[in-house]
C-alpha cells in the first residue's frame, strides 16, 4: 500500500478480527497524518463521513465495524460522495445484491482477505517469536501450525503466551517440547483434517486420525461429517443447476475459494447419489454410537471404511 490514493474507498470482505486489524494498522501507518474513526454503527459512520472539515483540516480513516442488511440502504445513499478521508467498510457476512450493495461495491476498492493456509500462518508465526527474541529450529512455526490450526486470531493469541512462558528466563530456545507446554491443541482443526481426508478418500490418514480421537469426542466429529455432507449435497445441487462458485457460495455462505478448491473436489469422489448414501450410513452410525456396547472406535471405524468405499 503507498501513500498515493487511487481509491479512498475501501470494501474489505472477511471475518476475521485480525486480517481485518492488520489491513487498518497498514492503513494507519501508511497515512500517519490521518486522524482514525472507529464506528460501530453505520449512522455514527455516516455522521463522520458526511461532517465536513469546517474546523478541523485534519483529513479522517473512518471505518464501519459490519456492513449489514440493516445499513446497506443509508451507506449506499453516500458511497458516492466526493471525500478526502478514508473510508473502509467491512463485510463480515453475506449480504443481499441489491441496488444499493451493487453501488456500494463499485465505489468502493473490494479487498477479499481470505482465510490463510498453513504455509502463510507460519509466516506470521516465525515473525512473532523473532519479535520475541526467541531462537528456534526452522521447522518451529509450522509445527505451532500443526498444533493450533490455521485460526490466524487464535495463533496471534496462542503465540501470546510464549512470552509469559519466557518471563525472567534467560533461556530463549523453543523446541518442540516447550510447543508441547504452550501450544494447547485444536482439537476441531483436527476434526477438520479428518473430514478433508475422508471426503478426498485418503483411507490410511482417516484410519490413522480416528485412532487419535477420544470415544466422547467421537459423536461431535459425526456430526461434523453430517453437517458437510449435508452442505455437499446442496453444492451438487447448485451446480448440478449451472450455478456459479459465487452463487453456491453466497447461497450457503461459504467462501468461493472453498466452493471451488475443496468442495467441487470432494464431488469428483461423492456424486449426488453416494452422498445421499453417506448421509443414510451416518445417521445409522449415530445411533449404533449410542446404543452400542462394543467399542465405539472400532464401530466408528468399521462404518467410515464402508462410507469410503461407497
């Protein structure tokens, strides 16, 4: 970002607390002339936008908190007027495309901050603990990755405590083991790779993670495969009715990205007709985890290995 301005007007797409942060800090640091306006309501941003500079000659960065169904009529009504301030708009969710949504993306400079994967995470993590003053093998930030998942707010907070663990210590090596005393791990990130894996048919991976999870947690990551079923079901749907990436994914509030890389993916090895099969194998499954008096690890296995041949 430059301190030259092609566009004051900026509509950031994302829901994440620190992407969003980390773009105003840029902002803020790019334009330190710039008095800064935090507005948690569209009719305190309006007041600040539209309150001219009679006696002050100091130029403003006004941010709206969340653009909402609720404001997207009374912004639409101003994007348009001439202003030396910076404006950002931040959309959190998915908003109707209305007229007044369409005025407002093309006054606007569109930043999508997209979620980041594990390689970009550990960017951010290697840059933290040299912040800290900390050494560390290479391999150190992916493996807090590893750990913590891909949550960039929850790394930032996470990566905190390192410098609590360190206080008065003049040791300043982190190894794989103080990761083990700091790091508390994801256990939904985790939940996640597994339903990746199985969806990709990735047989030895699911078998290998399954083995990981406890038998009380093992309810929890059904019904997180049934939630994705269920929404890879509608996907086949949408697209089985020619409907675009961003269509499927404003309709059931996914990211295009996901939409395209992973969901479309999943189908080449799930049709329409083998999720509806799935979704009979795990509703079955739920209730053989509840009734059974086997060990529900072994069922739970036995049925995944049945779904992954489907």
């Amino acid at each position: 970002m430059t301190k030259t301005i092609t566009n004051n007007k900026f509509l950031i797409k994302t829901d994440c607390t620190f992407l969003i942060d980390n773009f105003i800090e840029k902002l803020k640091r790019d334009h330190p002339e710039y008095a800064y306006t935090f507005c948690d309501a569209s009719d305190i941003f309006i007041d600040n936008a539209t309150t001219g500079s009679i006696f002050n000659d100091y130029k403003k960065i006004i941010v709206l908190k969340d653009l909402d169904a609720d404001s997207l009529d009374a912004i639409g009504a101003i994007v348009d007027m001439d202003t030396d301030d910076l404006w950002v708009i931040i959309q959190r969710q998915t908003v109707s495309r209305t007229k007044s949504y369409t005025n407002i993306k093309g006054a606007c400079q569109l930043v999508e901050l997209k979620d980041l994967n594990e390689s970009q995470c550990a960017v951010w993590v290697r840059q933290w603990l040299t912040e800290l003053k900390l050494i560390f093998p290479e391999e150190i930030p992916s493996y807090i990755v590893s750990r913590v998942g891909t949550d960039i707010s929850r790394l930032y907070n996470e990566t905190k405590k390192v410098a609590a663990y360190y206080v008065g210590s003049k040791e300043r090596v982190i190894t794989q083991l103080n990761c083990l005393d700091i790091f508390s791990e994801d256990v939904e990130a985790q939940f996640f790779i597994i339903v990746e894996n199985f969806f990709r048919k990735r047989v030895k991976e699911v078998v290998e993670d399954i083995k990981k999870v406890d038998e009380y947690s093992l309810v929890k990551l059904l019904h997180i495969l049934i939630s994705q079923t269920e929404k890879l079901y509608k996907v086949a749907i949408y697209r089985e009715q020619k409907m675009s990436p961003d269509d499927i994914g404003s309709m059931l509030s996914i990211p295009k990205f996901i939409v395209t890389t992973k969901f479309f993916s999943y189908l080449s090895f799930y049709n329409k007709t083998k999720l509806i099969m799935l979704l009979d194998q795990f509703n079955a499954l739920d209730i053989e985890l509840r009734f059974t008096k086997y060990p529900k690890e072994l069922i739970f296995e036995s049925y995944l290995l049945k779904a992954m041949r489907t």
